[in-house]
C-alpha cells in the first residue's frame, strides 16, 4: 500500500475510535455539527436541482410551443390559399352574373367569348378570343363588355378571333360628349405602357366647354360601331388654336379582360 493511503486510512480509522468512544450526547453534537456545516451545500444542491428540472422543462414546453406554432403557420398558409382560391371563384361568379345581365337586357344578339390570349408586346393593340366564324362571328363585328366598347373583329378564324382593341391608335370611333354638343374622333394612343391607358377625343370645337367626368358614347356614324355605347370619361380638356382636344378614361377595364361580348345582327322587331 502506498504510504500516502495508509496515512489516510490510519486518520479515518482513529477518527473512527474517536467517535465511537465518544458518549452518545457529544455523538449527537457532532452528527448536528457535520448536518450543519453541509446544510447550505444541500440547499444549494436542491436549488440547482429544481432550477435544472424547470429548465428542462421549460426546454420541453418551448419545443413543443415550436411544434404548435409550425403547425398553426402550415394552417394559416392553406387557410391564405382557400380564401385565394374563394375570391377567384367569388370574382368569376360576379363575372359571370354581370354578362348574363348583359345578355338580357341588350338589344343586340351577342356571342359570349372569352379572352385567351394576349401579348405584352401588343397589351393595348389586341388580344385573342376564343371564337371564330364557326360561331356566327365577322370580320368588324363589334365587341364589348357591360362597361362599354372593347373594340371590333380584326382577324378571323374559324375557332378563334383576333380583337382589335379601341386603346389601339388604329381603332377609331366617333363619339359625342353627353351634356354638350360637342362630336369628335376618339382613338387610342401610340406607345402606351403600364398603368391604365388614355383615349384621345379630336376635332372638338376651339372653345369646347367640357368638364371632367362627363361621359363620351359613340354616334353611330360610319356604320362600324352602334350609336350609345358607353366609351369613356373626360379626364382633361387641351384647348387648342383652331380645334380642341381631350384627353379620356376608358370606362372599360382593358388591363383585365376576360368575358367579352360580339355583337351580331340587332334582333329584328316583331
């Protein structure tokens, strides 16, 4: 045995005698002692202990408030996607509701078509509708939508159409101003990008007394187009030296396009 262990057994061992020859009181006086000088380690031990456990636990409750919350994010995300895909039947469903409107109170036989397709390069010029010929369609035939006028037939096929829109620079229309006597061209402007497109109404009077708002329909002269179909809104009157023009707003939504109207022959009087 090495002589620094049997030092220590040789101290153990006398304190060892020493207590056991001790009387049962100075027995107990040494165990109160012994108790109270490791009493503040033990508090402190329970302490760590209880403090180590509530972190532990708290760990546990974090991980699963994690879990609740990753599952919650995963519902609100299909609950974003229903209410995605609910407005989009809910702004059809309008769509819809508002052409058969149109359909009935329209004094024109009207074929119903829809946009299907459309180029960023030509987004104002035309787009592309999904009936032709085989649906009694003719090249110049007029088309709208409940808002007013879209434009007319350029191209013909059989099961599809080209549309000539009236925010083209080509597409002319003669048009009135309601509340004014006031008659004009109005076309599309060239080069227009973004945003929502203006019209141009030409050959007012020079001193044309116009105010913004006032509403422009079509004439029905030249035999194109019908006489009132709604065209636009002034937005702004450019005086000029011999004639006047204005500056006008849609009153279709041309950034939108879905349901269009053609319309055919009027219905005959009975």
């Amino acid at each position: 045995m090495k002589p620094l262990n049997l030092l220590a057994l040789l101290v153990f061992l006398a304190g060892l005698t020493w207590a056991l020859t001790r009387s049962e009181r100075s027995v107990r006086e040494i165990q109160a002692t012994y108790y109270r000088a490791i009493s503040p380690f033990l508090t402190v031990g329970s302490s760590l202990e209880a403090r180590a456990r509530a972190f532990l636990d708290e760990v546990e409750h974090s991980k699963l408030l994690e879990a609740e919350v990753g599952a919650m994010r995963d519902d609100y995300g299909r609950l974003k996607l229903i209410e995605s895909q609910f407005r989009k039947v809910e702004e059809e469903n309008a769509a819809l509701r508002r052409a058969l409107d149109f359909q009935e109170r329209t004094r024109f036989e009207v074929v119903a078509a829809r946009v299907t397709r459309r180029q960023p390069t030509t987004w104002w010029q035309t787009v592309e509708i999904d009936r032709g010929e085989a649906s009694g369609i003719a090249t110049a035939y007029t088309v709208v939508t409940d808002q007013g006028l879209v434009g007319k037939i350029d191209r013909l096929g059989d099961q599809r159409s080209t549309v000539l829109l009236l925010t083209d620079e080509a597409c002319q229309v003669s048009a009135k101003v309601e509340g004014s006597p006031e008659v004009g061209i109005l076309q599309g402007q060239r080069e227009q990008f973004g945003g929502v497109p203006t019209l141009r109404l030409r050959f007012l009077s020079r001193d044309a007394r116009l105010r913004e708002g006032m509403r422009v329909f079509s004439t029905g002269r030249g035999g194109l187009f019908p006489a009132d179909l709604l065209l636009g809104e002034i937005d702004r009157l450019e005086p000029g030296p011999l004639a006047s023009e204005a500056l006008v707003r849609p009153s279709v939504d041309f950034q939108n396009l879905g349901t269009v109207f053609v319309l055919t022959p009027q219905k005959e009087e009975s």
